[in-house]
C-alpha cells in the first residue's frame, strides 16, 4: 500500500468531483476518523486508517485488498471507477438517474440507458456529466455518464441513448475476479 | 690392513649418507606414471606429525618419491644425446576441466519464439515447380536468380507510383534491405547471447526504428540541451518516451523526490480538493447554447400555457384602444352590389 501521488490523487478527486461534486470534501473530512486514499497494484482503496495500520502487517505480495476499491489507473493514468465505489457515490450524488422498472434488469446486464427506459433525471444536468443510477424506489443500481443533458432528454425519440452504462450492481457476479 | 678399512669404512660412510632404494609401505602406493603421480593411502603416524612433522614429512616424501622414481626406472629407456629418456605411459589420473564445459548454443530470438509457440521448421524441396516458366526451379542457390531473371523480365509500375521508377532497382533496393535488416538482426542476436548492453538510443532511421524507438530518441534529443530541455517547446499533444529504463536514457532525468510531504495527508489532500472544486470550468460553448435554449423554450411554454386574456401585454399601446382582437376575416361582409359607390365588401 503506498500515497497517491500528487498526480494520481489529482486525478482521482477530478474523477470523483464529476460524480459527487464539492462532496469530495466529505470522504476525507469525515467526523468517524480519518480515511485516506492507498494505492496498491494501481489500484485505488478507500480505508480508514485505523484498518491501514493493521494491514501493514502483511507483504505487497501478501495483500489482495484492503478497504473499499474505488477503481483502477490505466497505464496511461486514467482512472476507472469499480462498481464497488458505488457505495460511496450513491449518498453523495448530486445527478441522479432514476431507471422504470422495466429496463432495471436490462440495465443491470450492462446496456445503456435509452429515453423509453429512463424514470426520472435529475433537473439541469449537463451533457456527460457523472450521474448515479437509482431503481424507482430509490436503490443505487450503478452509475454511468448522461449522454444527453436533461433538457435534451425531454425532446429526445424513445430509442436514443440517454445515459452510457459505466458500472452496475450485476458486475459484482459478471466481473468477480477483477473487481477488488 | 688401516687401508682396506678406512675405505670401507669411507664405503660405510657413504653409504649411510643415502638412503636404501627400497621402501615398505602397510598399504602399497597408487601409482600413476604417466602423470608422475603418486598417491599414497596410509594413514600418517601422530605421534610423529605431532613431535618433530618437517622431518618426518620430508622423509615421508621422499620415501614415495623413490617409489615413484623406482617405478619410472622399471619403464623401457633409451639414450638420446647422453641422456637417459623414458617414455611415460598415458596418464591414468582423470583431472577435471579448468573451465567449465561449453552450455549448449544460446537460441536466437526467433528461434526461441518458435519454440514458445510450437512452430517447426519445414523442410522446403530443393526444387519447384514454377508454373510459368513451365519448368522445375530451384528454391535457392546455384541457377536460382537465373531463373528469377527468367521469370520476371518484365515488371508493372503500379498505378499511383511514378512512371518513371526502375522497379527492377527497387526490387534490388528492397533485397538489400533485407539483408542489411537480417544482418542487424544476427548482431543483436550475438550480442543477446554474450548478455552484454545494446545502445537502445539513437536513430535507427525511419526503416528499422519501431514508434516507441523514435519517440525515445525524440525525448533524449530535445532533454540533451545546455539546460536539459527546460526551455524546448512542445508539441500540442506530444507524449513523452516511457516504459523500462527509458529515464536513464534522458539526461538530467533524476529521480523525483518522494512525493510524501512532510504536511499531514488530510490536510494534503482537503488542499487538493479545493483546488480541484476551485477551478474555473471552461466556457462551454456547446452547453451555454443548451442553456440558452432551454430559457426560450420555458418562455415560450409559459406563454403558450397561459390563457390568451384581452390585452394582457400590450395595454400601453394607442391610448385605451383594449380590445384589438384579431384581424377581420374576408368574404363574410354583407354585399351591395346594385348601389353606387360601394364597391366590393362592406367595410367596417
């Protein structure tokens, strides 16, 4: 496990600014302790660091994972967020998508979002901005990139994609041995 | 009588100055002439090794030695220039080697990716048969190139080259290539079996260097300035040189200081996220235009929705003219026709 570099760390509180916006603030400046960001094998984890001080124990060998992974550096330092940081993206969401029951499970095998399968959007949301992705009755089901901005939404044809599939719930059977 | 015993005892005397030829040895000695080799398999006396050990080692060799010189005496001799010649036998004694034996031959890098991936070499008939020339060829070697001279007489200039290329000389050119290729080749191959150090800058030259090669020594070239590049322009999206041991290839290229500072990493990174949230978004042209017309279509859904009131806006008009409702419609007036002076509808 060793710090992000500055770079890295950079990039990671862009990523995450896209999603969750000035509620970056929140992840580090948290009342329960203190949590930090580690890297280990260009991947991201979320620990607090009362668990980071028991896991130094072991090897970089040794180590699978500690914390929440949030995602993983490319080689080309560009980040890509797990469907396990949803846990921590969904209460802090300022652009949220809402998906009719109908297109959940579609949704869920990994397809994007067209206008027909769209429930609710989250007013004055910009074209590619972050968003997360709920069930009607409000249970975070991924997130993704809003293709079209909401007022382009309202004018859209039925068929058009409205927001690109990143991540969702179903990834943690599809993409089980890569996702921590 | 003194005479006769002075000389014997002189005899004696002389006698007892050398040793008996003669040695007896517990176990008897392995002898290996042909190497001049004696070794000796009894077991050496303590109590002596312990008391007085140079004399009794000296003894001790020379005693073995005499067995060894008893044994050469025993070969057949001869005299050659007033000398007295043995010829020893073959040396019995095996001896290890100096050096270590020869590995097998280190394989060449296509031989090991063949290996890698099960390709075999197929044995090509010394002979073909070529269709066009009607006639069996051979693959390679004597009468070869003849045949090739046979076959291709004439070749075409492709569409988009220039007309006036020798296609023969470039098919000579592009030969040449690739034996100046293969000849580069066999070189790194020797130099990867003897594991010594490739130069891995420098230019190639645009045939033989691979993308990352020319962007390696593009990064040395522009870092290998009086102030290490500091002050080379870049290119709008010009990448830098990486992968392994790339940055000991560019001068000035240090190693960077640990990015732990010494400020706690909380604070560190609260910095960081202000000034990520902090920064000015760019104009967007694209979105602003959105913006825009989401506006004027709120607008105009708000107007449309309300109900169409007598003289909502315009009641600052021509004094207290309120109604000016809709322009009148045609052919609906009550015509007179037979009267004079009133030509067609009855205007209000």
């Amino acid at each position: 496990m060793k710090r992000l570099t500055e770079e890295r760390t950079k990039v990671l509180f862009e990523k995450l600014a896209k999603y969750i916006g000035s509620n970056v603030q929140q992840l580090i400046d948290r009342p329960d302790g203190t949590y930090c960001f580690r890297e280990h094998k260009d991947r991201v984890y979320y620990v607090s660091e009362r668990i980071l001080k028991l896991s130094e124990c072991f090897g970089y060998k040794q180590l699978v994972c500690v914390g929440t992974c949030f995602g993983k550096f490319s080689k080309t330092n560009k980040l890509k967020f797990h469907i396990t940081a949803l846990y921590y993206l969904a209460p802090y969401a300022q652009y949220k998508v809402w998906v009719k029951p109908s297109f959940e499970q579609q949704y869920l095998y990994g397809n994007h979002i067209p206008k027909s399968g769209l429930g609710r959007i989250t007013e004055n949301a910009g074209q590619y901005q972050g968003v997360v992705v709920f069930s009607m009755n409000d249970l975070a089901l991924g997130f993704g990139v809003l293709a079209r901005s909401t007022t382009e939404c309202k004018t859209a044809d039925p068929l058009t994609t409205v927001c690109f599939h990143q991540s969702d719930i179903g990834e943690y059977i599809r993409a089980e041995d890569s996702l921590f | 009588m003194d005479v006769v015993k002075a000389v014997l005892e002189k005899h004696q005397k002389e006698l007892d100055k050398y040793k008996p030829i003669t040695v007896e040895k517990h176990l008897e000695c392995r002898l290996d002439v042909g190497s001049l080799l004696i070794t000796d398999p009894n077991d050496l006396e303590d109590r002596q090794l312990a008391n007085e050990k140079e004399e009794y080692l000296a003894a001790l060799t020379r005693d073995n030695t005499q067995l060894l010189v008893n044994a050469i005496w025993e070969l057949p001799t001869e005299r050659v220039d007033e000398s007295i010649v043995a010829k020893l036998p073959e040396p019995t004694t095996v001896l290890p080697r100096l050096r270590k034996p020869p590995g097998p031959r280190p394989l060449t890098k296509w031989e090991q990716f063949a290996k890698e991936k099960g390709i075999t070499k197929k044995k090509k008939d010394k002979k073909t048969y070529d269709d066009v020339l009607d006639k069996w060829v051979p693959t390679y070697g004597f009468k070869r190139a003849e045949a090739e001279k046979d076959k291709e007489w004439v070749l075409e200039v492709p569409q988009n080259a220039d007309p006036n290329t020798d296609m023969f000389q470039k098919k000579i050119d592009l030969r040449n290539e690739k034996v100046a290729k293969n000849e580069i080749q066999r070189m790194k191959n020797i130099v990867r079996a003897k594991k010594m150090d490739m130069p891995r800058s420098g230019y190639l030259g645009p045939e033989a260097a691979s993308s990352n090669q020319l962007l390696t020594a593009v990064t040395v070239a522009k870092s290998s300035t009086a102030s290490v590049g500091k002050f080379q322009s870049k290119l709008p999206k010009e990448k830098e040189a990486r992968g392994l041991g790339v940055k000991e290839l560019i001068p000035g290229g240090k190693r960077k200081a640990s990015h732990i500072t010494a400020q706690p990493e909380r604070e560190a990174n609260l910095d960081l996220i202000k000034s990520v949230l902090n920064k000015k978004p760019k104009l967007d042209v694209e979105k602003a235009i959105q913006l825009q017309k989401q506006d004027e279509r709120l607008e105009r859904e708000a107007e449309g929705n309300k109900p169409a009131k007598k003289g909502g806006k315009k009641g600052g008009g021509k004094g207290s003219r309120k109604a000016v409702g809709k322009k009148p419609k045609g052919h609906q007036g009550q015509r007179a026709p037979g009267k004079k002076g009133q030509t067609g509808r009855k205007r209000r």
